[in-house]
C-alpha cells in the first residue's frame, strides 16, 4: 500500500523574500523570452514594469551592452547599422525593431533606447534572465551579437564563454545597475527554455556555465542579488514533458503559471498579493472581446470598465501609472 503522506515530486519552495516586491517599485525585465512570460504577468497584475525594451537577448555579454547603453543614453547612429536583405538591422536589437527604412529602424531603437534609459535610471528592481553561454562574435568587428539575423554563418564565430568570463560580465551587469541606484535589487534567473539547437549536451554545458557563475555572483553580493531558481522549477520539480509547449522546449502556459507562482509567494507580502488579484480582475476585463455589435451594451461595458479603473486608481494610487501604462500598451 501507497502511504498518502508519500511525495512523488521535488518542489521548489518559495524564496523567504517575502515583501520585497511591491506595487511601488518599477521594474525593469531583460532578458530571454522567459523574461516576456514573468513580465507580461507582472503587466497582467499592474506592476509598473517595462519589459525587454530590446527585444529578447540571450547571452550574458549582450544584455550587457544594453544596460551601459541604456545608462549613457548611447543612441544609435546609421553607421551601426547592418542591412540584409532589404532590412536594416542593429546587432544589439531583436529583428522586431528593424526596418526596410534605416532612417525608421534607427527611430523605432531609438525610442526604445530612451524608454529603458528612463526607466532603467529609476528602477527600485532589475530582474535580469539569462538564456546562454554561447555567443556569436560579428568576425568583421570583433563585437558579440545579440542577434545575427540569419546573416551567412561564415560571418561569425560562435563558442561557449568560460565560466571567469560569464561571471565577469554578469558582476559588470549588477555594477552597471548599482552605479544607477545603490539601493536597487537584482533578481537573476536562468531561463527553463531548453536551446535544442545547441544539443542536448551542449544545451547542459550552457546552463551549467550559467549556474556556476551566477552563484559566484550572487554569493559576493548577497546585500542586493537574488537567484530565482526558474530553472530547477521546471527542470526539477515540473520534469515531465507535459509541462512543455508542442516545440518541446519552451514551458507551457501551465508551467509558465506555476513558476510565475512560486515567483510571487518568494516576492510578494500578503497586501500585494491581494491587489494583484485585483488588479488581474481589470486586465482580464480590458483585454474582454465582446461579441455584440450593440452599441448601447458596448457603451455601458466601457463606463463600467473606466469606474472599475477609477476605483482602483483611488483605493491603490500606486497602481496608476500601470492603469495608463496597460491602456496604451493595449
């Protein structure tokens, strides 16, 4: 017989960190596209959040090359361009920001560049998911990329960085942030997403180096760097194939949502948790379709939907710059 006290999995326990995230902070995500998931869920909840203002950037050495970037107000120039096939590219940005224009790929960077500028200055949390230790280095220039935009592979040489180096760029990330705001915390996570396209052992190598020198990191400045084990939750406790999307390598919704879970019992105190369900509660009904072309039925869900606004901008004031925030972003 089974006794029913009997455990079949290891769960990850919240991180004692209680209150340490609240509705107040800003909030500052880049990273991998497990950033997106944690900071789309902070967004859904009205935390003031801004979330890979560069598109997704994996290795360490590139989210570096952001962040001083964003700290000096270093905007792009045309000569840094790179064109391929009728786009023009930057090396440091997502393809998402490119443009068959330059002149218009250079305005799209550069807004981009001075929201996290602004925001990265005054940032109370950085939380920062790093995705890879292998790097791509651009053989005509020397630089890492964040992003080789299907370039000819000839073009690069690709390795994986030596856990003194990950470890290196990963202190420069937390100088960078506490040059800005001494008091800010940085919470590092490693992404659960598995880089299939590096091999399965190649893909361990990676994380491990990641690991490593993450610990190393963290271990030195305990007073403000926080590990957030994304990684363990969905290799370690979740460990099951049912638990990844159809690709089998990102985490489903489900893990997603259980991960983000464990993320707000670490952070959250009792009194955020209660108006981040609150806040969901009017996210969920902005984000509504409604399937009548009534127009008096529309008029009245949008005067209820501003009222529900306006309440919650009166019971928690420290939501309104996210209410605003999320209508735009809408």
């Amino acid at each position: 017989m089974v006794d029913s006290r009997m455990k079949f999995r290891t769960e990850i326990e919240p991180l004692r960190r209680q209150g340490e995230l609240t509705h107040s902070d800003r909030i500052l995500l880049l990273g991998s596209c497990f950033s997106d998931n944690i900071g789309n869920r902070l967004r859904d909840r009205l935390f003031n959040v801004l979330v890979n203002p560069f598109g997704v950037i994996y290795n360490p050495a590139s989210i570096l090359a952001v962040m001083e970037r964003a700290a000096e107000s270093r905007y792009f120039v045309a000569d840094e361009l790179i064109e391929h096939e009728g786009m023009f590219h930057s090396f440091l940005c997502h393809s998402s920001l490119s443009s068959v224009i330059a002149g218009k790929a250079l305005e799209i960077m550069n807004r981009q560049l001075a929201a996290a500028s602004g925001f990265l200055k005054q940032s109370s949390v950085v939380i920062i998911t790093f995705g890879t230790a292998f790097v791509y280095r651009y053989n005509a220039t020397g630089e890492i990329v964040s992003n080789c935009h299907k370039l000819p592979q000839r073009m690069f040489e690709r390795r994986i960085m030596s856990v003194d180096e990950t470890a290196g760029y990963i202190e420069r990330i937390r100088n960078c942030v506490c040059g800005i705001n001494p008091d800010a915390k940085i919470i590092f996570t490693v992404s659960p997403i598995r880089h299939l396209a590096d091999g399965l052992h190649g893909n361990q190598l990676s994380k491990s180096t990641l690991l490593v020198a993450l610990n190393r990191v963290v271990e030195k400045y305990p007073d403000n760097c926080i590990y957030f084990p994304a990684y363990e939750a969905m290799l370690d406790d979740l460990r099951d194939y049912r638990f990844y999307a159809p690709d089998m390598k990102h985490p489903s919704e489900v893990a997603a949502d259980y991960i983000y879970d464990i993320f707000s019992r670490s952070f959250f105190s009792e009194s955020t948790l209660k108006i981040s369900k609150e806040a969901e509660a009017f996210t969920r009904r902005l984000n509504h379709r409604q399937l009548t072309d009534n127009a008096g039925a529309r008029s009245l869900f949008i005067d209820e939907t501003n009222r529900m606004a306006e309440t919650l901008g009166r019971k928690y004031p420290e939501l309104l710059p996210a209410i605003e925030s999320y209508k735009t972003f809408r």
